[in-house]
C-alpha cells in the first residue's frame, strides 16, 4: 500500500501516459477483477508500446501505487477557509474522508488491491506497505495540522492511535455500501470523539480559546 506522495516531473506527455494506464488499469479491474489485469493488455487498449508503459510502472503494483497516490493527493489538497480553527478531531476526520472519498469510485478494486499487496507470500508489496502505512499516517497528522512536534511522546501516542483509526475505518469502509459511505463516516466520527476525550489526559496537550475547541485530538 504505497500511500507516501512520490514525488515527479515527467513532462505533459508522460504524466498524461500514468494517468491513461492507471484508468485503464482500473476499467478492466472492474470488469475482470484486479488480478486479471496485465500490463501487456493495458498496453494494447492504449495502442502504445509495452516498453513506454515499463517506462512509466515496473509493475502492475506501481499500477496500485499510483492510484493510492491520488488518494494522498485529495488528503493533501487545499483546505476550506477556516480549517485551521475546526476542532482537531473535525480536521482529521475531513482528510481522512477526502482519502477515502476519492478512491470510493473504485472501492471494490482499491480492497482487491490491498489484498494482493497484503498477501503473505507477495514479501515485495507487505514489507514495504508497513513503512507506507506509517508514512501515511505523519502525512494525516501533517494535513490535519495536529501540532505536536515529531518524536515526542504525544506525537508518537497520536501516530499510534491514528494508525489503528486509520486501519479500522479502512475495514469498515471495505464492506460499506451504503449510501455515501455513511456507515464509515459514523464509525469515524464515533471514534474521534471517543479518542478525543482520553487524549486530553495525555502529557503534551494544549489549549487555545480561540471561540471553537482546538484541543481535542485523538
């Protein structure tokens, strides 16, 4: 699960090539499952050459990992006006949901390709989803402006807490059909409003009445 922005300059031409390829990826995933997709075939629904798409994506979990990509990218992206005052809980639960929402077009797809990264036997994408897992998760602390500075014992509780937020909601949101994914989005709010209150009793917090309740957090 590789979630960690990668950070590129390849040119219009290239940039439109990844996009294309990863589309492509996703509609026949769609049709025939994520581990029917081959590169080869992806190649030949684009009518380019197989090395130009080798160019651009060693694999088809660099396939995966592009489209985790545009997922971080929504996290990341531009925050409404007045963000910066919500509660700690109600930013958190704002990046994560633009994470979420922005791959929910291919959710069944996105669990599919989780699953073959997580497979035991498949060492080349787990090991390295564990240290993208932990990567997102400073990202999501980062986009949700928690201020605790990195390494300290609040920030490593927060990084800890939310790692398993994110791993629980990412459970629910797997199975969730209901309607604009309200299911996960009730989980979600329940547990950052538990997780902000046994926060506040963790050394390192802090407080500033600026007319809305910045100090919780989970």
């Amino acid at each position: 699960m590789t979630l960690i922005a990668v950070h590129r300059d390849p040119g219009a031409d290239a940039t439109s090539l990844r996009d294309r390829v990863v589309d492509e990826a996703l509609r026949q995933a769609e049709s025939q499952g994520w581990e029917a997709v081959h590169l080869t075939e992806v190649a030949a629904r684009l009518e380019v050459p197989m090395a130009a798409v080798l160019a651009e994506f060693r694999d088809i979990d660099a396939v995966a990992n592009a489209w985790f990509q545009r997922g971080l990218e929504a996290l990341l992206a531009d925050k409404p006006d007045g963000f910066a005052h919500w509660p700690e809980a109600q930013r958190l639960e704002h990046c994560l949901l633009a994470w979420l929402d922005a791959l929910a077009v291919h959710r069944r797809i996105t669990v599919a390709m989780l699953r073959t990264k997580a497979h035991l036997p498949h060492l080349h994408t787990w090991v390295p989803m564990v240290f993208d897992l932990s990567r997102t998760v400073q990202w999501w602390r980062e986009a949700a402006r928690l201020p605790s500075p990195y390494g300290t014992r609040r920030a490593q509780i927060e990084e800890l807490s939310l790692t398993g937020l994110f791993l629980a909601t990412l459970a629910v949101w797997a199975g969730d059909a209901s309607e604009g994914q309200a299911q996960t989005r009730r989980f979600l709010e329940k547990r950052l409003a538990c997780g902000s209150r046994w926060m506040r009793w963790v050394p390192g917090g802090h407080a500033h009445d600026r007319g809305h309740e910045v100090a919780r957090q989970i």
